[in-house]
C-alpha cells in the first residue's frame, strides 16, 4: 500500500516528461527575457565615476605598497 502512491494518477510516464519540459522550456524562456533585461539596463547606465573612487583606499596609498 505504501509503494502505491504516484500511480493511481493517471498520467503516464511520457505525458510527465512532457509537461516537465513544457515547465522547463517555459521557465528558461523567462530566465533569458529577464537576463536580457538586466543587461539592458546596465548597459544603459553606463559605468559610474564613483565605481573607481569605491575601489581606492582611503588612504590614498597605492595597494601592495
């Protein structure tokens, strides 16, 4: 009784594999439009000046010396 959980379902084996990779297929699609997305704004705003203060010391030394 215990082993006879998953096939009173009435969904074979193939028909399983095919809405998996419907919901994979779907779920990629997604993922590209928004990496697309991200891109696209990050193109847009361009590299920042502040980025480069953000990396120096406060210091002002050179790092490794």
């Amino acid at each position: 009784m215990k082993g006879d959980r998953g096939k009173d379902t009435g969904k074979t084996g193939a028909a399983v594999k095919d809405s998996r990779r419907d919901r994979l297929k779907l779920a990629l699609r997604e993922n590209l439009k928004r990496r697309k997305a991200q891109a696209r704004g990050r193109s847009d705003a361009g590299p920042s000046e502040s980025a480069d203060t953000s990396l120096n010391d406060a210091s002002g030394e050179k790092p490794g010396a």
